[in-house]
C-alpha cells in the first residue's frame, strides 16, 4: 500500500467516524425544537434557550459533515458539463479547480474560524441575541474544527486526485 493510500484511508476513516458521530447531532436539534413547541403551544411558556441552542447545534452539524461530504463527493457539482469530458480532463480539471478555489478557501475559512474560535474563548464571549446569553467559544470550536477537517479531507482527495491524473484518469487503487 502507498503512503498516499494510506493518508488518504486515514484522514477518510477520520472523516467518517466525526460523520458518525455527527448524525446525533440533528437528533438532539429534533429533540429541543420538540420540547420547545411542547413547551410553547401545549403548556403556553415558551423557552429562551432553545432557539441558540438549535443554532448552535445546527452549526456545528453542518461543519462537522462538511469533510465526510467531500470524500464521499457528495457536494453540489454541475456534471452535465464535466460528463462529457474524459477521466484525464476531469482529473485535470480537479487538480486545477481544487489548487486554485478550494485551497485558498478552505485555508482563509480555516483561519478565520479559529481565531474568531479563540477570541471567543479569550473574552469568554457570549450569544447576545436571546435572553439566556450562552456562551459562545464551544460551538465556535466546533465549526473551526470542522473546516479544518474539510481542509485536511480536501488534501487527501487532492493527492488521490494528482495519483488519478498521473494515471490517465484511472483510479490509482
């Protein structure tokens, strides 16, 4: 087995197990938005929890599904038109779309998430948009994190992607 194969197994078992672990977390955003209609229509006293805490919990679902959705590539694409073209030009077009959009985003999305993760850390922010001001460096943690995981998912697919175009389009493994 390759050193490519196995980065590339590696950081997808990764991705995969934080997927798993992430389905839970629209359980529990089903779960407060259930209480807080009980709450609200059946026993008429409606929550100042909830609402952030739905935010915050849907955040960090989105993040943290981000990394497992690009190596399933289960991303929104426009195949019509890459259909049509060869598995070389596809894996070029890979190659060339992933080094000059993917990267320098991922990268500034990645930067800009954690340090407004730690500056929320370091002032012990807090969500002022509801009655019960939550503090907000843990879900901001966790979206960080999970851009940094879509970033180091979107190397590993890049080096599978490099081997599939140095291959003529073929899958290298």
């Amino acid at each position: 087995m390759t050193a490519v194969r196995k980065i590339y197994d590696g950081i997808g078992w990764f991705s995969e197990k934080v997927a798993e672990f992430d389905k839970w977390l629209i359980v529990a955003i089903i779960l407060t938005t259930t209480y807080e209609v009980f709450m609200r229509y059946a026993l008429n006293s409606p929550t100042s929890w909830v609402w952030a805490t739905s935010q915050m919990l849907g955040a960090g679902f989105i993040a943290l599904g981000l990394a497992n959705n690009h190596r399933i590539n289960s991303n929104v694409r426009v195949d019509i038109i890459s259909a049509q073209f060869s598995p070389k030009a596809r894996a070029i077009l890979e190659v060339v779309f992933t080094t000059i959009f993917f990267f320098p985003l991922t990268f500034i999305l990645t930067k800009l998430f954690l340090q407004d993760a730690f500056f929320a850390l370091s002032v012990n922010q807090v969500d002022n948009t509801s009655a019960w001001s939550p503090i907000t460096w843990p879900y901001k943690m966790v979206v960080a994190a999970g851009i940094l995981f879509l970033l180091v998912q979107g190397v590993a697919t890049f080096l599978k992607d490099v081997l599939v175009l140095k291959n003529g389009g073929n899958e290298p493994w």
